[in-house]
C-alpha cells in the first residue's frame, strides 16, 4: 500500500481565489479547474520566443505565454530527463526517490572513464511514491498521459503509468513509432499525433475535471522534421542545416501546443483550465549560451529551462523572477484543484502566480551523483542570488553570483571563502537530511585515456518507453 501522509488541510486561498471563475447554477457545486502539464525535451532555456529567442519563430507558445506568468528563472530538478520526470510527479527532490538518471549500459557505474563510482540509480518510480496523479484521480479528476515515461517498463503494472495514478495512457509505440523515432510507417509526425491523443482526451474528459500530462519527444534528437518546416528554416540567412533542423523541431512543438489550447478554447473550456508549460532539463550545449554547459550538468545552462503558466485568475503579463523548480508543479496542482497532498519538497506557486506574493523558500537543492554526457557527479544549492556546485570527484567547490554572472564564468569560492562554507555546510546539511549519496569512492577501473562511447546513446539521456 502506498504511503499517504496527508496534510489535511485544503488549499483554501487558492481555491477561493479561482472558484468564482467556476460557479454555475446558483447552488450548483463549483468544479475544480482543469490541469495540463506540457513537458518539452531537451528544451534550451532560450529556445522560444517568450524566453528571448530571435531565431526561432514559436508565435503559439509566445501568445499564451503573454496571457499568463513567465518564469526567467525556472529549474528542472535535475539535468537530465528520467530524475526530473520523478521529481515533477512526487514534488520531491531526487534523494527521496532515487532516480538519478536514465538506467541503461552507457551510465552503468564503473564505466572506465568515470573516475569515482556513480551511485547506482533506480530504474522504476518506486510504487510507495505518491504522485500527483494518484492525489487528483482522488479529487475525482479523470487523469490521462501522452508520451515519455521513462520511469519504468510494462505496459500495465505498479510502474507504469497506469499503475501510478493515470486513468489513460498512450505512449509512441502505440501510434506505431520506433523508439526514438520522429516518423512512423505511415509517415505521421510523432509530434502532431501525439498531439491528436492529447486532443481526443480532453473532448473524452470534457466535463471534467481532468489532469492531462503531455510529454512530448520533441525536441530530443535526432530530428527527423517536417520537410515544410525544415524548407521555410532552411530559407533564413546564415542557417547552418543542423540549425534548421532544430528550428523546425522546436516549431513543430510550438504548432501543436497551440493546435492543444485551440482545442480548449473551442470546447469553452479556457476560462476554467490552466497549462503549465516547461522542459525536462536543460538543451544541449550547442543551445544554452550564453549559459555554460548543458544536458548533465548543474551549471545553469544544464537545469535552466522556459516557462510560463496560464489560467483562471493567473495575471496575464506577469514576469517571475525568483527561482522555481519542477518540484513545484505538484503542491501547485493538488493546491490549484483543492486535493489534500502529502509533504513535499517543492512550493505552492498558486499565490504567486494569482497575487504576485513572494515564495517563503530560501534555497533550492540538486543532487546529481551520475555521469551523463560532460557531466560529473555533483551537487549544488542556489540561495538568493548565490550558487555553490560541489564535484565529487575533486571535492571542489565552485560559487557563483547569478545576478552578475549567469554564465557562471567568475568562481568567487576563493574571493568568498566565508560566504562559500557557509553554502557549503547548507548543501552537506541538506544531504545529511535527505539521505543523499556522496560517490567519492574512487573507480579501480579508472582510465584517464577512456571516453564515454559515442553514438545513437552516448549518455545523453536514452528515451525507455513502456513496453507492450
């Protein structure tokens, strides 16, 4: 039997401050507002136009994002894709769960190039792990998935979807599409039909409420796009093909979330709906600068992705800038639907995004013990405009300001010493109370020549879908 240790308690500010939006015949009981999750792939932190891309032309995401709340500062919990999705259905920071990467031959620890043993992590979400799902499914929502799991195989069991709270689930293999693959037999766009589940869902859960979690493939490579998209990038001055490629992928996504709301807006559904709109983890690097690094890795341009949400009461035109986390998405939507929810790591955003009210937190954690890409073992905490990532292989430390150095470029761990154990002994509290592995042990099988294997999975984060 699942864990279920309630709060009690309902989130009353936020269901009041929504409810009017909501009530129909006079006596009527009000309906909790319908939830969407879209969860991007791979998204670079400034691949839309809302987040300050020039290049690439996103005019759907663009428009809903002006009618809601944009975050200039919005984390994934994790720099790579299987953590992440954990953390954004439990609201917990990684050492709760123990997904710490993608489980497949090229993270295996002990690898010859890593130079400490990674610590191992889980494959599955642990079936105790209570997930937004399974709090709305409670609420009487009817709660649907489409696309990446990636947090355990079988096509029905405890570690599937519909195992851990989604009433429906539909996944790529299932409208015909190889792993990783952007096309199908029949030459569908992986994208667009996913989209179309998406879709059939919302019309099949229109009276609602429902909770839809749409997790889109796009834009993980290797792109396979559109070939109309892909002539009209290609036609742009000084595109390189890789480039249009990417474009036209990013673009395909931007077509379909609008294709989504349309469908919304036509059912009457938008004035009781809210969408939440973000990416699993940060781009590759070819697509984070003027942030450094990338997909792996705890320097900003590894977990900072766009974001915006929008619905009933939410201020249309809003900027937020204090940092926010996939773990937050949980309290938010078992606050937004009025579920009670069990004790979590992340924050309600429902007072920030209706009142433009600060968030109590002081910090935010990452706990990376893995090897993924160019990325190492590390941990980091960020406090106000302060960032300090510990490597486990050094045993170094690196800080940052943010608010003078987003690029992280200028370690201040030497020009700062006070300031960086202060940090220092926060983040080793943090893992101290969360449990937290440190994989400092060295790897007899260590050899500084070797290199992680390059190819179609060269450690960048594999896509495992749900198997029949």
């Amino acid at each position: 039997m699942k864990r279920r240790a309630f709060l009690g308690g309902l989130a009353a500010g936020a269901m009041s401050a929504i409810l009017p939006r909501r009530l129909g015949l006079a006596g009527a009981k009000p309906r909790p507002p319908n939830l969407i999750v879209v969860l991007a792939d791979d998204l670079g932190w400034r691949d839309a136009g809302f987040a300050g891309s020039v290049f690439l032309r996103t005019p759907h995401l663009d428009r809903l994002a002006a009618r809601g709340a944009t975050f200039t500062q919005a984390y994934a919990a994790a720099p790579n894709c299987a953590p992440t999705r954990a953390c954004l259905l439990t609201g917990q920071y990684t050492p709760r769960h123990g997904v710490y990467t993608v489980v497949d031959d090229s993270h295996t620890p002990g690898l010859p190039h890593h130079r400490v043993m990674a610590s191992p992590s889980r494959a599955e979400l642990d079936t105790d792990a209570e997930t937004i799902a399974e709090v709305l499914s409670r609420r009487g929502y009817a709660t649907g998935m489409v696309g990446m799991w990636n947090l355990g195989r079988g096509r029905r069991g405890p570690c599937t979807p519909t195992g851990q709270g989604f009433g429906s689930f539909v996944q790529p293999r299932d409208l015909g599409f190889e792993r990783d693959a952007y096309r199908n037999a029949e030459g569908e766009y992986l994208t667009d039909r996913m989209t179309d589940a998406a879709v059939e869902f919302v019309r099949r859960s229109r009276s609602g409420p429902f909770f839809l979690y749409l997790a889109p493939h796009a834009i993980h490579e290797p792109h396979d796009p559109k070939p109309e998209l892909l002539a009209a990038c290609s036609k742009r001055p000084g595109v390189s093909d890789r480039q249009a490629a990417y474009a036209a992928t990013v673009e395909a996504l931007d077509a379909n979330v609008g294709r989504l709301w349309a469908e919304i807006e036509s059912l009457g559904l938008a004035d009781e709906t809210y969408l939440f709109f973000t990416s699993d983890n940060g781009g590759t690097h070819r697509h984070t600068v003027p942030l450094r690094g990338g997909k792996g890795e705890l320097y900003e341009g590894g977990i900072r992705v766009p974001a915006f949400a929008i619905g009933p009461e939410v201020r249309a035109g809003q900027t937020c800038r204090e940092p926010v986390s996939s773990i937050d998405l949980f309290p938010t939507l078992a606050g937004l639907a009025g579920a009670p929810a069990p004790s979590v790591d992340g924050a309600d955003l429902t007072s920030m995004l209706h009142r433009g009210e600060r968030l109590a937190r002081e910090a935010l954690f990452w706990h990376f013990p893995s090897y993924v890409g160019r990325g190492t073992p590390s941990s980091a905490i960020r406090a106000g405009d302060w960032k300090l990532i510990e490597f486990f292989e050094t045993g170094r430390v690196e800080l940052y300001n943010l608010a003078d150095d987003p690029g992280e470029a200028n370690d201040l761990s030497a020009a700062r010493p006070e300031l960086a154990r202060r940090m220092y002994a926060r983040l080793r509290a943090w893992q101290t109370q969360t449990r937290a592995p440190r994989p400092t042990e060295p790897n007899p099988a260590y050899d500084p020549a070797a290199r992680p294997a390059r190819g179609r999975n060269r450690g960048t984060g594999r896509h495992e879908e749900v198997s029949p």
